[in-house]
C-alpha cells in the first residue's frame, strides 16, 4: 500500500519499492564518490599534519634567535659580542653552542658519513629573547657587525612568519579543495537523480496516481542516495587509510613532524577524520537527492 512510507517499523522505512538499485547511471556511483573521498580524506590528513608541524615549530623557533660568526674569531672578540647581546634590552640569554653541539645540530643534513670535525663550521651563538618585547634587529645587527666582521644574525620570527604565511596559503588551497571535491559530489549526485527520475518517471507517475506523496517518491532515492554515497565512503576512507599506513614508515625515516610519523594509523585523529569524511558522503548525498528530487518532483504535472 502506498501509505506504507508512514510506518514507524525501520525496515519497512529502508525498503526501496522503485528498482533505483538496477539503474545503470548509478552503477559506477559509489567508485567516484570513493575517489573524491579518498582526496578529500588525504587533504584532511595534510590539513591535520601542516597544523601540528607548524605548532611544533613555532613552539621550537619562537624566541630563539642564532648568531652565526666565521670560525676563526678570536675569543675576546666572542666575549664582546656576548656581551652586547646579553646587555640588548630583550635578550633573555646568549650562550657560544660547544663544537659538539654544533655538529649534532648539522648531522641530520651532512649524514654520519660525513667528518663534520674536520670542516670549517661556523661558531653558533645561541639567543633566546623575550617574544613579548621588540628588539631593534637592524641596530642589534651593526654592532655584532662591529665587534665581529661576517656574523650573520638570523632573526627566526621574521623567516618563521614568512614560512606560516605560505603554510597558511597551503592550508587555504587544501581546503579550496575539499570544499570543491564537496561541491563536485553535490554535482553528481544532482545529474543521477535527475536521471533517475527521468528512468522511472512511468512508475513514479503511477505512484502518484494510486496517491503516493512527494516525500515518499523522495525518501526512495534519498534512501538509494545514501547508500551509495556511505558505500563509496567507506571506500575512500579505507583506502586512505591504508595510504597513510603505507607512507608511515617513510614518515618514521625521514623523522617528519606530523601524525604520520608520530602515530601513524593509530592517530584517533585520522580515524576521527575518515569516519567523519565516509558520513558526510552519506549525508552529503542523502540531503542532495532529496532536494533535487522534491524541486524536480513539483515541476511534474
């Protein structure tokens, strides 16, 4: 009976009287959404990583500044600087790093085959300064320049802000682009309804005539919706997930600052991204048939 879409019983509400699940246009469905889950599920992840790199480094970086000076300056000279910089108003602390710590610092990027000793490194002199209060660089950099001719002073904030910038912008581009692989799942789920419903406009017009409504002609393909849209989540989201399981050991190599490498495929927020990415397929096309179908539906004689 046609009344059947008001009973309460979940089964009953879930069953498909129109054979929307024999359509041809459909059939591929669920493999494009996958796709743009996939992508969006990786944008996610890159989203979630860029963030927590760039927290740790500016955690790493702030207030920390690094005075490069050639290595064969003389030590009176070391002391004069350490003195004025330890005498500039917001300068918490300068310390000359010992030859060891300088090499540990520069390791990671010569390699360990590499006589780090034997090269003519220059002497760092490390810098914390207060973030809170503003230092006259240009003024701080003649007086080094003075006392040690070719130190170079590297003001991190200054190349720190430059590099959030861009990473900013990637933020920005990456969510461009979700919202974009949203709206192209909005786009298809449109065309397969409007498809649908030109496929099966005898038997929906039958149904009208034997007084089905509206909203249950909709509840059919909004039910058929979300069932492609949860199936192609789910395997966007496992794919991706897989994705991430495969470039964690390379993460671990390369000793990347992200989820990846921290956590890997145990990272909940990973998980809590795919399940969110795999529903919002679900939702996204469930909502998406529904509307289209009521607006096509009201333009029927």
């Amino acid at each position: 009976m046609i009344g059947a879409p008001r009973l309460s019983l979940l089964p009953h509400q879930l069953r498909l009287d129109l054979p929307l699940r024999q359509d041809e246009s459909a059939r591929f469905l669920p493999w494009i959404i996958a796709l743009m889950v996939y992508f969006a599920a990786m944008g996610g992840v890159g989203l979630i990583s860029l963030g927590e790199a760039l927290s740790r480094w500016d955690a790493s970086l702030a207030g920390t500044l690094t005075l490069q000076i050639p290595p064969d300056t003389s030590q009176p000279r070391i002391d004069m600087a350490l003195g004025a910089l330890r005498q500039t108003k917001g300068v918490v602390s300068a310390r000359l790093l010992p030859p060891e710590e300088t090499a540990n610092l520069l390791q990671p990027w010569l390699g360990n085959n590499v006589a780090i000793a034997d090269l003519p490194l220059p002497q760092l002199i490390d810098v914390r300064v207060d973030p809170r209060m503003t230092i006259a660089y240009t003024m701080l950099r003649s007086q080094l320049a003075s006392v040690i001719p070719g130190s170079r002073l590297d003001n991190s904030p200054s190349w720190v802000g430059g590099a959030r910038d861009f990473a900013l912008r990637i933020e920005d581009v990456i969510t461009a682009g979700v919202a974009a692989i949203a709206a192209l799942i909005i786009t298809i789920i449109i065309f397969t309804a409007r498809i649908g419903l030109a496929i099966h406009r005898s038997v929906i017009e039958l149904l009208h005539l034997l007084g089905a409504q509206d909203a249950y002609i909709a509840r059919q393909f909004q039910i058929h919706a979300l069932s492609l849209g949860l199936r192609g989540g789910f395997i966007g989201a496992i794919v991706a997930a897989l994705t991430v399981a495969f470039l964690e050991p390379a993460a671990h190599m390369l000793a990347l600052p992200v989820p990846i490498a921290a956590y890997g495929i145990f990272d909940w927020r990973v998980w809590l991204l795919l399940i969110a990415a795999c529903l919002m397929a679900g939702g996204i096309a469930m909502v998406t048939a529904r509307i289209t179908v009521l607006r096509q539906l009201a333009r029927m004689p």
